[in-house]
C-alpha cells in the first residue's frame, strides 16, 4: 500500500540538487559550505533540502555517493585486477587529466579529511574511500611482486594520489602533470 506526503509536490529535480551539492561542497568544502549557501546555489528552500536530505551532512553523503561513482567509472576501471603497471600507469595518467579537468580542485575526499570535525559517519566514509582505492590498486599489482612488496607499493601509490590531489588546489596544470609524471617513473621502476 502507497503511502503519500502531505504538503507540496517537489518542484525541484533531486539528481540536479545533490550535483549542484557536490560541486559546491568540492569548490568550497564542507564545513566552509553553509544551508544559506546551498539554498542560494542549489535555488532549493532550507526546507526542501532538510525535508529532502535530513540534513547538510546528509545531503554531503549523497553527494560524496556520487562523487565516488564518478571516481570509479572515470578512475578505478583503469584498475583492472591483475592488470598490472601498466594499468597503474593508465590509471596514473586518468588521474592527472582528471584532476585537470575537474579545475584542480583536488579531491573532495581530501578535503573532508580535515573538516570532519570528528564526526564518525564522515571519517568512516573517507576511510572506506581510502580503502576501496588501496583494494583498486591491490588488485591490480596482485602478482607484480611479493605480496608484502605489492601491499608497501599501494600504500605509497594512496599517498601519492591524495598527496597530489592536496597540492592541486594551489597549483596549475603543468605541475600536476609533472608531479604525476614522477609517480608514473617510479611505477616504471616497480617493473
């Protein structure tokens, strides 16, 4: 049996409000990111969004959903398992272009490292999106080396994709590029 919501129909198209979300949240982080400003960018009244969403953290989930999606299906298909260094030069090289194309802002991931105020739900997530491209590359060298090598080698790639989506916000292209162009060189290295 349907059950129906008192009040007006939603005029608004939800998929549109939590990309408008994700963009702002990714442009000017979450904590700095305040409900005045979401109303104001997303054109939706601080009701709609809490009657919608819950909450802004809520509203910052479904949009870090999407953002994770569009990090697999751009980045994390490069990481094939099993498929080696050359899928994490592949990957490597996606990664640069990505981060380009994105304006350099970084990864929202990175971002909330910091401005989760501790909040649990928040760490957890960013610790599973660590994980899940740790297991991503994992799986790929899976076989490139011993098992203790392959498992240091993905640690060392985590940070250096974090640490070089960090360094993108006050950089330029060029030097992301050239900041990548090294990882690849020691990746090359690995083989």
């Amino acid at each position: 049996m349907a059950t129906t919501t008192p009040g007006r129909p939603r005029s608004f198209d939800v998929d549109a409000v939590v990309d408008g979300a994700l963009d702002l949240f990714w442009a000017q982080g979450y904590r700095e990111t305040s409900t005045r400003d979401l109303e104001r960018a997303l054109e939706v009244g601080q009701s709609s969004l809490y009657n919608t969403f819950g909450s802004k953290r809520d509203l910052l989930l479904r949009a870090l959903d999407r953002y994770e999606a569009n990090v697999k299906d751009d980045l994390l298909v490069h990481l094939e398992p099993k498929g080696g260094l050359r899928a994490v030069d592949t990957f490597l090289a996606a990664l640069a272009e990505w981060i380009i194309a994105s304006d350099l802002r970084g990864c929202l991931v990175v971002s909330l490292m910091s401005a989760g105020d501790g909040d649990p739900v928040i760490d957890e997530r960013v610790s599973e999106y660590r994980a899940g491209i740790r297991r991503a590359l994992l799986g790929a060298m899976d076989g490139t080396a011993p098992a203790a090598e392959v498992a240091g080698r993905a640690e060392a790639l985590v940070a250096a994709c974090f640490g070089v989506q960090a360094i993108a916000r006050s950089s330029d292209p060029a030097e992301v590029r050239a900041i990548v162009a090294g990882i690849r060189s020691v990746v090359a290295a690995w083989g």
